[in-house]
C-alpha cells in the first residue's frame, strides 16, 4: 500500500465509525422510546445540547485550553531557528499556514498539535524530543503533526467527544429514571424481548462509543501518519522517529487523560489498557506499516 | 409549476458551469503560487552561496575550480527563466554544492567552525525547501493537468484560458546512476 490508499482507507474507516457512532445513538434513542415510552423524546435534545456545549468551547479554544493545561511555552523563530527551519520545510511541502510553536520542558520525548483549523494551530515538542531526534526524524514527527492539522483531526476528535458524552449522558439520566422511576409506559403491551434488548443497549451504549471513539483515534493516527509520508515523502523518518519513541520508556510528566490522544505516542501506560480502549494504534505496528512504504519507494 | 422546474434546471446548469470554471482557474492559481514559492527557495539558496563560498575559500585556498564552478551555476540560475531552463539551472547549482560541501570534509578546521556549521544548516534547510516546493509545484501541476485532461472539466479550459503546465523536472546526475537490470 501507498500512502495515497491508506490516507483513502484511512478516511473511509473514520467515516465508517462516525456512521457507526450516529447508529449507535439512534439505538440509544430508540431503546429509550421502547422502555419509557414517548415522555422521554426530550432527554435526547437536552443531552446533545450540554455535550454540545462543554466540547464546543474545548474545541473552539483548543489551542489555548491545550497550552494551560500542558504547561507548553510559546516560542518564536530567534529562540530555535534549526526547528523553524525544519518546521518552514513542512509548511511548503503541504502548503499550509504556518502554525504556532510550543514548547514543553519534559525529558520525556513525545509532541502534539491542536487547534480548530489550520489558521489557528498550534504544535508542541517536549524540549526531550528536540534532544533526542536528529534532522530527519525531527521532520517526520513535524510532519505528522500538520498533518493531523490538515486533517482537521480536532474537528474529527470532536464531533466524536461529543455523540459518545451524549450517549453517556442520555443512558445515565435513563439508568437513574429507571432506579427512580421505573417504566413510564404503563399500558402493557410492550415486547419483552424488545424490553430486555432495550435495557441492555442502554447499559452497554456508553462502554460502546468510548470503543468507538478510541478506534476513531487509532484511525486518526493512521492517517496522519500517511499524510506525513505524503508530504516529506520519507517513510524512513518518521519510522526511525517512531523506533526512538518505543525504545524509550519515560512518559511526560503530567498525564492527564483528557489530552492523551493528541500526544504522537500515547503518555498513558499502554501495557494497563486493552487495545480496544487505546488512543493509539501499537507503536510496532506504526512501525511495520511505515516500513512496508518505504520498501515501495 | 412548469416555471418553477425550469428555473431550477437552469439553476443548476448555472451552478455546474461556475463550479467547472471556478475549479480551473483556482487550480491554475495554486500553480502560480507553488512556482512563486519555488522562486522564493531557489532565491534564498542564491543569497546564502556568496557567503559560504567566502567561508570555505578562507580554509581551502587550493580549490579554484569548486568555487568557480559554484560561482558559474549560481549566475545562470539567478538569471535562468520559464520552467525548464529554472529547473536545469537549479539541477546544476545543487551538484556544484555537492562538490563544495565534498571539498569541505577534507578540511576539519573548516568543518568545525561554527561560522561553516550554522552556513550548513541554513543550506540543508533550504535544499529541503526548495525540494518541497518542487514537490508541491508538481503535485498542483498534476492536479491542473488531469483537470485539464478529464470530462466535464476539459470543456471549460477554453473558457478559463486554462492549459496543461509543464512539471519541473530536475536532471540529477546521480538519478541517473541507478542500477541497470540485466536478464
């Protein structure tokens, strides 16, 4: 595969699991008519709208929300020009505005971008990575991260954010109703089977579309990792970047689980969590899956 | 009723023909622009020569011809115009600074001066940039032409005054020194 079918691939499978993510509200929506009755039509709209609200602000204001609570430091180009040069080389090769740079005072090497669209980005280096990394390696991780900026991957982690916290908060308001309450359709004539079914879809949906938000993210990584390729046209260095990031153990300092997923390489401990709640695809097979373009070049 | 439906059928001709047209013209723009970013690049290395060739020669006095040969390509580049002459004139100052940046290995001092290393540098990041630029110019390039080449686009090139653009294609001699395949 080249990277041009995998950015393809990668884009169908982001819209697949968005589709699946409007699916799985819908049967939320519809397992609460089946075991409440109509008088509950109105949590829906409610639910959207408080997710709504508290992931638009983070996401409209992610470039400065990220900077606080990272503690990353803007800098300007007299303060490292090798890494404004470098980040310059980005910019013409995908024809992107330039974005502002942060750094973050951390031994552990890892970077980040952010921001709502490209006129506001921001990327970040922990000053660990800017050690750690030579020239080519250095350009692969830039790279990766405009290209989550190209891929306007806030917007996509967003709109993600905000279906899986209003079907947490639609099925918690209704697990409580039902402790409180109980059914509210009383006239007796529901489906039992449908019951059953109705309930267990409300007890699994949140466990459901925090699965489906991580795979959102894993698919994410993938495909900024094949639009890196096409805009450096160099697989070896973001691979050798990658390899750097696996063989070192420290993770960064503050590891606050709200921004885990815009880190390149996850700051949480892997090994605890399944692959199927992780951020990230496995580092090896980001790995592999570089290598295989550079055999193509 | 006849009416309403007949609006919006030339409605929506309209709004076809603007989009084919529009999508010609912005295409053949980002041409425009990724050929001025190239300019730009190819600019910036022009300027930053004179100074390494002056660092160098106060370390390696015997290498005449190296800098000749840097001098020579750098003024037929700067003066080189349209795509193609651009694009040779650019192949041959890149292999003239290969050789400059050979002759320097030979002479450590020169390599550990931090006058030299900062020149380096600044050269490798413009080396990179212009070859991103090339790339992105190519990339828009591609872009125009098949837009130029495919139905329902190819009807509107007349109208926009849009054509096919040449890529930049530079001729790198060490390209050329792939290995043959023999059966």
């Amino acid at each position: 595969m080249n990277f041009r079918t995998m950015q393809a691939a990668n884009r169908r499978k982001t819209f697949g699991l968005l589709m699946g993510m409007g699916i799985l509200m819908w049967c939320v929506v519809y397992a609460s008519l089946t075991y409440f009755g109509g008088s509950t039509a109105g949590i829906v709209p409610i639910a959207v709208g408080i997710a709504l609200i508290s992931v638009w602000g983070s996401y409209y204001g992610s470039d400065k929300l990220v900077l606080t609570m990272t503690g990353a430091k803007l800098i300007q180009e007299s303060d490292n020009p090798k890494l404004f040069g470098l980040i310059h080389e980005i910019i013409i090769a995908s024809g992107m505005p330039m974005p502002k740079v942060a750094i973050v005072v951390d031994s552990a090497p890892n970077a980040f971008a952010t921001g709502r669209n490209p006129e506001h980005a921001l990327i970040a280096f922990t000053t660990g990575i800017l050690d750690a990394m030579d020239r080519d390696q250095l350009q692969g991780v830039i790279a990766h991260e405009m290209a989550h900026v190209a891929n306007r991957d806030t917007l996509v982690s967003a709109v993600a954010a905000t279906t899986a916290g209003a079907i947490a908060i639609v099925s918690d308001m209704l697990t409580r109703m039902m402790f409180f309450g109980g059914r509210r359709d009383n006239n007796g004539n529901g489906n039992p089977i449908a019951l059953v079914f109705s309930l267990i879809i409300l007890i699994l949906a949140p466990i459901a579309a925090i699965m489906l938000k991580s795979a959102i993210s894993r698919k994410r990584e993938s495909l900024a990792d094949a639009t890196a390729v096409s805009f450096t046209r160099n697989p070896a260095g973001l691979r050798s970047a990658l390899e750097i990031l696996a063989s070192d153990s420290t993770v960064v300092q503050q590891r606050s689980t709200a921004v885990a997923h815009i880190w390149i390489e996850s700051p949480l401990d892997s090994k605890s969590v399944s692959k199927l709640f992780s951020t990230h695809p496995p580092i090896q097979e980001r790995i592999a899956v570089l290598k295989s373009m550079e055999s193509l070049s | 009723m006849e009416i309403i439906i007949a609006v919006a059928a030339v409605a929506l001709i309209a709004l076809f023909l603007i989009t084919q047209y529009n999508r010609l013209i912005r295409l053949n723009i980002t041409v425009d622009e990724a050929w001025a970013q190239i300019e730009v690049q190819l600019k910036r290395r022009a300027d930053l020569i004179p100074n390494l060739v002056e660092t160098v020669k106060g370390y390696a006095t015997h290498e005449q011809s190296t800098f000749d040969a840097v001098v020579t390509a750098r003024a037929k580049a700067t003066s080189a115009t349209g795509v193609a002459d651009v694009a040779a004139a650019d192949g041959m100052l890149t292999q003239a600074l290969r050789g400059l940046l050979a002759v320097a290995e030979a002479y450590p001092d020169l390599k550990a001066s931090s006058n030299f290393l900062s020149l380096q540098e600044e050269l490798a990041t413009t080396e990179n940039k212009v070859a991103f630029s090339r790339q992105f110019y190519n990339d828009n390039v591609r872009s125009l032409n098949t837009a130029v080449k495919t139905i329902p686009s190819s009807f509107f090139t007349g109208l926009a005054k849009v054509g096919e653009r040449e890529f930049y294609e530079v001729e790198d001699p060490q390209d050329r020194k792939a290995p043959n395949v023999k059966f």
